[in-house]
C-alpha cells in the first residue's frame, strides 16, 4: 500500500467529492457487513487535509473493534488473508454481477406483467398478438445474452485462479 506522501500536496481532491466517496463508501461496507455476515472495515488516511498530520477516518469509529479486526486479520495465514481481501476489480466484478442478476430479475417480472395484463387473448388481432411474441422474444433474447457474459465472466475468473 501507497504511504502519504507530503510532497504531493500540491494538488489536493474536491473535498465534497472526498466527502460523497467517504460516505458511499462506508455505506456499502455496511451493507456488506449485513448482507454477508462478515466483519468489515476502513481505514482512510487523508494527507491532503489543511492540518500539518494527515487525517484518519476509521469505519467503524471504535478504533478498539478496528484494531480487534486487523489484529484477528494479521493472526490468519498467508493464504486465509488473500481470500480476505477485496481489490476495486473484485469489488467493482461483484456490482456489476448484482446489477446484472437484478436486472434480469426485473426484466422477467416485466414480461410475466406484461402477460398477464391481458392474459385473455381473445380478442387481440394478429399483429398485437406478433407484437406481444416479439417483444418477449426480445426480452428473452437479453436475458440470455447477460446469462452468456455472467458465464464467460465465470470461465474467465476461473481461468485465473488456475495455477
């Protein structure tokens, strides 16, 4: 990891940018502390702050349960401690393969509410009723083509943990 260094202060962040990110961020490490059932925390060190000594934010705040987290962290082996981690590709991966599930989630909802708004069809003419096949077709279609990068994701993740 990067150490501050305070020769590079010459060009400092938007600080409500930093503020926005901060937020975000602890955000989401709770959400994931919940969702998952782990442990989780951040360290921010801000060397741009107007202070002489850079300026850390701890998430959770008790620095006692940070400290209790990177010392249970630092007790596991080698291999256990890269599994831990989460790097921004691994983490950004991991969005996108949720936003990818909801939206195929949402997409097949639209369909079964699209079929059964008029489930009687009867009365609808032969070019409503292609319109009707069409557009589920279409929709199908795009939900197979996300299904087909969710895998080649997979193959390509797999790929890399091969030795």
């Amino acid at each position: 990891m990067e150490k501050p260094n305070p020769e590079k202060k010459g060009k400092s962040p938007n600080p409500m940018l930093v503020k926005k990110q901060m937020k975000a961020l602890k955000k989401e490490a709770q959400r994931m502390s919940k969702e998952f059932g782990v442990d989780a925390c951040f360290i921010h060190v801000d060397d741009y702050s107007s202070s002489s000594s850079p300026q850390i934010v701890l998430w959770p705040e008790n620095q006692d349960i940070v400290c209790s987290m990177i010392e249970r962290f630092k007790s596991l082996p080698e291999e256990e401690r890269k599994k831990c981690i989460i790097g921004p590709a691994d983490f950004l991966q991991e969005k996108i393969n949720n936003l990818r599930s909801e939206k195929e989630k949402l997409e097949k909802d639209k369909i079964l509410r699209m079929m059964n708004a008029n489930p009687n069809l009867d009365g609808l003419r032969a070019t409503e009723l292609k319109d009707k096949i069409r557009r589920i077709d279409s929709k199908l279609m795009d939900i197979e083509q996300v299904r087909a990068l969710n895998m080649k994701g997979s193959v390509k993740e797999g790929e890399k943990e091969m030795p």
